[in-house]
C-alpha cells in the first residue's frame, strides 16, 4: 500500500504521484492521439495504485472527462480513485473562448463535468484559470455550497496569482492550488509556496517535467511539432543552455540507479506543500515509469544540489 498523503484540509487521500490526463483525449493539446492508448492509460494507473487523475473541461475539450468516464465505468473502481477536474472555459457564439468564473457558470459546469465522467460526484474541482470580473471569494463561494451538496468533495484554482488566492481562500474554503512550477520555473517559491505551506493548502505543480525537457531524454537536435515548438524553453540558446542543466542531474540518477525524470519528481516532493505531482503520460508503460518516484529518498545534500543547479 503506498503512503497516501492528504490533500490541503480535505479528506482526499491520494498517491503522492497522480495522472495528468491532458494527453487523454486532449486532442486541441496534442495532435494524433489514440484514444484506446488514452484509456489504457487510466486503466493501468488505477490498476496500480495510482488513485489521483487529474482532468479538465478544455482537454478535448469534454473528450479527456468522456474517456475517463468510460474506464471509471467499466472497471466499477470510481470510489477508489480521486478525479479532479477545472473549469472555466467558455465558448462564446462567435466561438471564441473566454473565462468565466460566475457562481452559474461554475454550477453549469459541474454538471456538466459530472454527466461526462458517469459520476455523481467530483473529488476535487478547479475554478481553471480566473476571470477578470468575478470576486474570487464569490466563485469559491458556489463552489462550496456545491461541497455542501455532495457534488465535490474538495475545492482547488488554479493558475491563480497570489493576490486572487488570499481573496479566493478568505474563508479558508480552498484545498488545493495547482500553478506551474518546476525546475525551470520557480517563481512559486517567492509567493504561492510560502501562503499555501501556512494555510494548509496543497499546491500541485503543473509542468512538472517542463514538457518533457526535464526527463533526460532530449538532445539538440530534437524538434518539436506540438506545444513546446513556440515555448522559449524550448527555443535557440535557451534550449541548449537548458539541456546543459539537465545532464547536470544525470550523474546524481545513475549513482541512484535511476531515470533524471524520477529524481526531479522526488525533488518536488521534498518542498512544502507539494504533496502530490501529476506527470501526463501518452502511454501505459510511463505510467508504470513515473511510479518509479516513489522508491527514491534524496539526501539534504542531493536536494540541495539539485537546488543548486537550477538556481
């Protein structure tokens, strides 16, 4: 049995390494994506353990929450397994997208959400990306009366700067902030990590391998035809100055006999109030893969050198 860790004050219990679904079903993501491998996906995360997915209204969109659905219906293990999902999206008549944080809009896509995963409720559900109007207090406010329904379990935002999550969080109603944040990116550590550590919020880095650029498995002359092709990590000097980085850590996983994706997902582990990580995953056999994590105990003095490296 893994070590589940509790997410902010919530009574979710997750395996601290979880599945992010994007690349189920999320076809506006990633181009040429096999729906049967997506579902594989979730089918061999919850067949091992790996109780935490982690989706969204935009990942398809509706397609990621139908495929996970399908498979919570088919294997009968929906009460084993904590789904989170967002929303926020909203698609207006000129099919234009825009942000939408109203107590109706959230309430609409609740239900919406809870009719694409077959379920009759949501462990943990994510205002995705804040509006401009709306008062976060006000929006986490439907989202708790929806708690108090027993439609959610747990209440999250996400992409929320520091000022709209103290506002969000004024009646301590938040569990769960999901940011970016890795290696590369580390402006969390100034503001969001420090609130979320006092407040018993638990914070969910997205990105956590940087798109991949932090798994070891990149050289010069890869290219990109998706996402990353227009991200600066990936792009000119940067790329190769990043990629210097990276092999830094390669000496430190192959004394520990493992992958660099591994150690830098138990680094993450290692900062306060990370309490749980969602690496994607295409396929089933790197969802066996980043299970991995777990096996790894870093040093102070590992952890401090990694730190170091990525300064």
């Amino acid at each position: 049995m893994t070590n589940h860790t509790r997410l902010g004050k919530s009574d979710l219990l997750v395996n601290p390494i979880g599945l992010g679904a994007n690349a189920v079903g999320g076809h506006n993501l990633y181009p040429n994506l096999d729906e049967e491998a997506g579902k594989d996906v979730v089918r061999t995360a919850i067949a091992h353990g790996m109780n935490f997915i982690d989706t969204a209204f935009i990942y398809g969109p509706k397609r990621s929450e139908e495929l996970i659905g399908e498979v919570l219906k088919e294997t009968g293990k929906r009460d084993e397994v904590v789904i989170a999902t967002k929303g926020a999206h909203k698609f207006t008549e000129q099919g234009e997208v825009v942000f939408d944080n109203s107590p109706d809009f959230l309430r609409a896509s609740v239900e919406g959400s809870l009719q694409r995963l077959q379920t009759d409720y949501i462990d943990l559900y994510y205002i995705h990306f804040p509006d401009e109007h709306t008062p976060k207090d006000e929006a986490v406010g439907e989202l708790k009366k929806l708690k108090d329904e027993g439609k959610i379990r747990a209440i999250g935002v996400s992409n929320f700067s520091l000022e709209q999550l103290q506002t969000a969080n004024k009646d301590g109603y938040v569990d769960v902030l999901q940011s970016e944040y890795n290696l590369f990116k580390r402006g969390a550590e100034q503001d969001l990590l420090p609130y979320t550590a006092q407040h018993n919020i638990s914070f969910i880095p997205y990105f956590p391998l940087a798109s991949g650029l932090l798994a070891g498995k990149y050289d010069v002359n890869t290219t990109f035809d998706d996402l990353r092709a227009r991200d600066p990590l990936f792009t000119g000097e940067a790329f190769t100055h990043n990629l210097q980085k990276v092999e830094m850590l390669r000496p430190i996983a192959q004394a520990k006999g493992v992958e660099i994706a591994h150690l830098v997902l138990a680094w993450y582990l290692t900062r306060d109030s990370i309490d749980a990580i969602i690496p994607g995953a295409k396929r089933a056999d790197q969802v066996l893969d980043n299970l991995k994590t777990l096996d790894i105990q870093l040093t102070p003095q590992e952890i401090e050198q990694i730190s170091h490296i990525f300064v």
